[in-house]
C-alpha cells in the first residue's frame, strides 16, 4: 500500500482545486435551516433543472439550505449575486493522507489521578456516532451486533443498498450507511473499499473482540472507546478524493437521521480558513446548532507550526501522540552491536550478522546520471549492481522516493535489505511489509556509517518487528501531528486535545491484498498512525459522556473533555515534543484525553450560540451574512464596530488566549463555569502564571449551592515589560476537594 510509506499515514487532505479541476461543479451556501420551505431555495433549482435536468448534484435542505451544481463561471457569478445566497465556491476535492490505546490513556488516567475508578464504558448506551469517511467492512467483528439492544426509536437514518452491499449489511450495531456518488467520483456502495473508514469507526465504537492483531504484533482484545455506541457511516471519500460537495450532503443527512457525535477524520490545508467556504466548518455549525458535537482532525501537517486545521471554535480539534508502545526491529552489527530501529517489517533475514553492509555513496554507479544525492539516498538506477549485490544498503531518505520504491530498485540489483535514515519514519512506524527494510535516527544512523568506514568488513542482519510494551516515555506528541497557533485568529487556541494516533491497531477490510503477506491471507486489523487515529479517540469518550449525560450540549462535552485532560506522561513528567521539547498548548491544546475524569468535570464551560455568532463578526462578517448563515439570530442583533480578536477572548471557551499585549497593559477576560458536581461546593483559583506575565482571578473562590448553578469571573492580565518575547504559556485550575478544572493560558506575541 504505497500511501502507508508516506508520513501522510491515510489522513485525509483537503486540497482546494483551481477552477477546471472540478469541471465547473460548484456549492452553493444559503445559510441555516429552520425546517420551513424556502421559495428562494426551491426557484433557483429549478431554475437549474429546467435548463439541464443533469445539472444538480446534490440538494441541502435538513440543516442548511443550498445545493451542488454544475455551472459555468459566469452562472456561478450570477448566482452569487442573488438574495439569500450566503456564498459560491468550486467544489474542492480533498486527497488522501493518512489496541491498546485505551487500555494505555485508562492507566495514564489512573496513574495521573490514583483516586479515580477505572475506565469502563458504560453498557446500554444508545448514542450514535456519524462518520464521514471512506465507507465501512459491515463483516468485521468490531461491528457485530451480540448483546446490542434494538435500534434507537429516534433514528430516522438508512441503510442504502450498493454494489455488493445489501441492506442487510446492517444490524443493531451498525444502523446505518450512505454513499454520495459525484461527477468524478464514483461510490457506488457504502463498503469500504480502502480500510480508513472501518479503522476509524471501530478505533471510536467497535465491539469487543480478542485476539486481534495485525499477524504477529499487537494480539490483544481489541475495543473502541465506546463500545456500547451505533454507527453511521457516511461515505464521502475514496482513495482517489473526496468532494467537498458530498461531505455538505453527509452533513445534511446526519442531521436528519439523528446522530449524537460526527467524526471526521478530515481537515483542509493549513492557511486561513474562510468559513463560508469550507464545506467542514459550514456543516459543522449547523450541525452544533442542532446539538451534535463535531469532533475532527487537527492535520497531518507538523511539526511545522500554524499549520492547524479545522479551526472553527464549534469544533473539537484534536492532535496525535503516541502510546506506551513501540514498534522496533533490531539491527545487528559485527562486533554484538545491537542497533534499535522501527517500522513494520517481516523480514525473514537469517538472525546472525552475515551480510556485507555498505552505503549508497559508497556505492555509486560509474553514470554521470546520478549526484552523490541521488547515491546517498540510494534513488533508483543511482547504484552500482556490483557494489549492492548480496548486501544491506545504508541510505539517507531526503528524496520524494517512497522506501518500497528505493528497496524495489535495490532488491532487484540483488540487496538483501534496506537500512533508512529517517527521523520520523522512525519514530512513527511506516509498513515495509515482507521487505527487510527499517528506519534509524540521524544519530544511530551516524553510528552505523562510521562502523562502516572503520571496518574492513562490515556485516550486519535486520530482524523482524516486535512491539515494546510499557514503552517509557509516553505519550510524545507526534511528529506529523499539526501545531497551533491558529493562523489569522491568534485569539484561538487550536487543537484543543491530544489522544493516541500512533500505532493503532483497528478492523480492517478482509480483502485487502495489498497489506497482506506473500503466502498468506490478508490481515483483518491493521496499524496505522495519523490524526486521523486521534480523532474517533476523542469520538468514542464524547459519547460515552454523552451517554452518561444526553441532555449536556456540544459546548459542554467539549469542555469536560478539555479541562479534565493531563499534560503529564508514563514517567510523571510533562508530555514532550518528538525533540524532547515540554510540549505547549499548540502542539496539546489543553492535554491529552482522560478517560476517567472527563466523566466528573466538576464545572463546565457552555458557550451560547450566540457568542459563535458574535465569532463571526469578530473576525469580520456583517450583520447581513451572520443573519443568513445562523438560524437563531436575536432580532436586535448588530455587528457593533470593529470587535477586533480581543473579542474572540472573552468567548466562553475552556482556554484562554490573549494577543497584541504590551508591557504593563492589562487585558480583561470574563467567563463563566456551570457546577455540574456536588450541589454544596467551593472552588479556589490556582494560577500559573506565564513566565513575566501577572494573572489575577476575580473573584478567586467560586461558591455553588442547591440554587447557585452559575458564576461568573475575570481574569486580568499584565504583562511585564522586562517579560521575554514570543507566545507564554500558563494554566489557570479551578480547584476544589473533589475536582480540578484547567483551563490554559496563553499569551501570544501575534498582532493577526
């Protein structure tokens, strides 16, 4: 499987095309939906269709109005122009990117609060989880329906019928599947063609099941976070793209069939977001107007920073790290050196040190058509035969050829395996498959050349992969994992958590030969890493809360989420960057998921949807748009002034940021918590404050009766003018007997 060798790992990519791509297919937005028949709406469609009856994709009416069509530029103009139209834009089509990992968040709870009960889903739960994806395997025993109790009476939801895909494809666990063919891309059924879609849904809501593993590595009982949960899978994505046009529809769909959580393991290419022309961030507020929450992925773009996506502050953004377990391979040297690296290899290499090693600069062929770059990274036709013959090749992995693609060449020069300098294929397990290939540091890879060149006859062998358990320290923030701060909203925080992305074992189709074994049948659970792992993490736990608690809103399910999280790892200290780095809020948002304290949050912060509403004027919509976008606008409603982002401060949101703050300025922050804990409760404010930065909470003790539910306060924030340059960070903690609730805190240099 070729995308697996990318540091990609099968996350979805939202890539905006140029205007011909997409043959003119365009989205028109025209705002939320009341449930009342729009005459505007309904008139330009069928303007539409009496021009050309094939004319119209897709039709939106359930949670917003609008439609997807083919146009020409001159009707998209037009159509731009008419009242009621919010905005018209190319359809963008988005590529493809790319378990023990509960069982490990459940111990780094515990370990991280010893007094909270262990983690268990609770049984009986009939939330429903929605997810946009690549389709599903309904054969996989994650999605097995023993001991699952009838289909809620509120779904109103389908099981669409498809090549090679029956309506009895569905049961009790899986309640419901849909598919949205387009101009270019051609579903045809809602089974899941690829395997990203099944790993998702059971990652977030598969059953129970034992012995899993992806053959040899990982065996253990595999479950989703929420096991208890139905699903609906929403096809939108094939290996080849997924239209912007169809996730819109997917969007509109779930809100009428009645899903609780939508998880999208998706996300648009970092840069400043244009809401009004971002099928996710569109869907995704009407889809929180209704109650559901949105949970999707951060990106795949790091560790470069700003490169965040879904940035939304209706949706739960979530980034990777990795878990206590580790994929490692030994190499062995002459002499007993022993060297750890990592990837998913099956090698079967004889065990002893008995093949000639050698690198790709020392081996380079005679032509004049290779640089010592190409030899040094070992790119095809850049060696001599001769001098790889019967060999393991170092090579550095600073090219855009894919490993499998070099050792292919290799293999066929007569190499016997492949040694690959690459930092983060290392450290997030690439699949090499049969091929004794495997990733080292820079530094073991340093190791390994000057063993070469200080040895006559330098020897070596490359074993099969093994999984370290209790792998200390974890969690580590993925390298590929994408980083605040927001870009173009310095005011707000994004990702807002962390959960495991690296290494999940999950369902996977049956069929899939191209992960399969020479000789054997393909795997069903595989290991892959990305986002796109992290995301139904999150899922799951938003609907077991949302089970524990139905009636809590979006807002409030994310804030538990966020104040409950842990910023430490396996070792009691803090959670650190792939360089050892203590990470910050850009690279964690508030930490990394609790299973168990999630569920007692003590207070709560909601935010009202007009404050979301207010978001939008802060960053420079008018009155008019909001109007046409939101369906619950005050009638006295105004965008009043230039609001400017210290508006987007004052949201209710879990965290804190301020930016544009000068030396002994003070900036006013307000929020608001709601006691969800004990009705009798105090509550003390434990600030830590920013390096050079004061902080003062007003009031700071919050007292909460049988009658007092809310309270409200301030945060005041000065910072010093002998403070350092650059973003600080701090945290400030609501803490009672029982609870702690952390918000954090960030002070950013941005001006924009």
């Amino acid at each position: 499987m070729a995308m697996s060798n990318t540091c990609f790992f099968f996350f979805f990519n939202l890539l905006s095309l140029v205007l011909g791509e997409n043959k003119g297919v365009y989205i028109v937005y025209m705002g939320g939906s009341t449930g009342e028949y729009r005459t505007d709406h309904a008139q330009l469609m069928s303007s539409l269709i009496e021009r050309n009856e094939d004319v119209l994709l897709h039709s939106y009416t359930n949670g917003f109005y609008g439609f997807a069509a083919h146009l020409s530029e001159d009707d998209a103009r037009s159509i731009a122009l008419r009242p009621g139209v919010v905005s018209v834009f190319p359809d963008p089509i988005l590529q493809l990117q790319t378990t023990r990992s509960w069982d490990f968040q459940s111990a780094l709870a515990t370990s991280y609060s010893p007094s909270s009960p262990p983690y268990s889903s609770p049984t009986g739960s009939d939330t429903i989880i929605g997810f946009l994806d690549s389709g599903i395997w309904p054969e996989a025993q994650s999605f097995n329906d023993g001991d699952v109790g009838p289909v809620p009476l509120r779904w109103s939801g389908t099981c669409m019928e498809g090549r090679d895909f029956s309506s009895s494809n569905c049961n009790r666990k899986l309640i419901g599947a849909r598919y949205y063919d387009g101009p270019e891309l051609s579903f045809g059924t809602p089974r899941d063609d690829w395997g990203h879609g099944t790993h998702v849904a059971s990652t977030a809501a598969g059953q129970k099941v034992p012995n899993s593993a992806f053959y040899d590595l990982g065996n253990g009982t595999a479950h989703g976070g929420s096991p208890a949960s139905r699903i609906a899978m929403y096809r939108v994505c094939l290996p080849g793209g997924c239209s912007g046009s169809a996730i819109l529809k997917a969007f509109d769909d779930a809100i009428s069939d009645g899903v609780d959580i939508l998880s999208l393991s998706i996300a648009s290419t970092p840069g400043k977001t244009v809401f009004t022309n971002d099928p996710i961030a569109i869907g995704a507020f009407h889809a929180v107007e209704k109650g559901i929450i949105v949970v999707c992925a951060a990106g795949n773009s790091g560790p470069s920073p700003a490169t965040v996506s879904n940035v939304a502050p209706w949706i739960l953004t979530v980034a990777a790290t990795t878990i206590d377990r580790d994929v490692e391979a030994d190499i062995f040297l002459g002499g007993n050196l022993v060297i750890k690296g990592g990837g998913i290899n099956f090698s079967d290499l004889y065990e002893l040190p008995v093949y000639p090693l050698t690198d790709g600069n020392s081996s380079k062929s005679e032509s004049n058509k290779h640089t010592e770059d190409d030899a040094r990274n070992c790119a095809p036709g850049s060696l001599d035969d001769k001098q790889v013959k019967g060999k393991i090749i170092l090579c550095e992995n600073n090219d855009n050829y894919a490993p499998t693609v070099k050792f292919g060449a290799l293999k066929n020069q007569g190499a016997m395996g492949m040694i690959l300098i690459d930092n983060m294929q290392r450290r997030d397990p690439v699949h090499y498959g049969a091929s004794p290939i495997i990733a080292v540091t820079e530094e073991d890879g340093a190791e390994i050349l000057s063993y070469i060149m200080t040895n006559s006859d330098p020897v070596a062998t490359i074993l099969p992969s093994l999984l370290i358990w209790n792998y200390e320290p974890a969690p580590v923030v993925a390298q590929f994992s994408s980083r605040g701060p927001t870009y173009g909203i310095p005011n707000l925080l994004k990702p807002d958590v962390a959960a495991p992305g690296v290494s999940i074992l999950a369902a996977w189709p049956s069929n899939d030969a191209s992960v399969a074994l020479p000789g054997r049948e393909p795997p069903v659970y595989n290991i892959i890493s990305g986002t796109s792992m992290a995301c139904p993490h999150v899922s799951g736990l938003a609907a077991v809360i949302k089970s524990q608690y139905p009636t809590w809103s979006p807002s409030a399910i994310r804030s538990a989420i966020m104040t409950t999280a842990i910023q430490t790892n396996n070792v009691h200290g803090p959670i650190t960057t792939e360089t050892g780095s203590n990470a910050t809020p850009y690279e964690i948002g508030a930490g990394v998921i609790n299973l168990q304290g999630s569920l007692q949050p003590g207070l709560v912060y909601e935010i009202e949807s007009n404050e979301y509403i207010q978001f939008l004027c802060s960053i420079g919509y008018d009155t008019a748009m909001i109007r046409a976008i939101a369906t619950a606008v005050p009638s006295e409603f105004s965008c009043s002034g230039n609001l400017g982002f210290d508006s987007v401060s004052s949201m209710n949101h879990p965290s804190i940021v301020v930016s544009s703050l000068r030396g002994n300025e003070i900036k006013r922050v307000t929020r608001t918590v709601t006691n969800v804990g004990e009705d009798e409760s105090a509550y003390t404010a434990i600030v830590e404050a920013p390096a050079g930065v004061e902080v003062e909470v007003v009031p700071n003790v919050l007292s909460f009766t049988k009658d007092v539910k809310k309270l409200t306060f301030q945060v005041l924030i000065t910072k010093q003018i002998s403070a350092v340059e650059g973003d600080l960070f701090g945290s400030i903690t609501w803490s009672s007997e029982k609870y702690k609730v952390r918000s954090p805190l960030v002070v950013s240099s941005s001006s924009e």
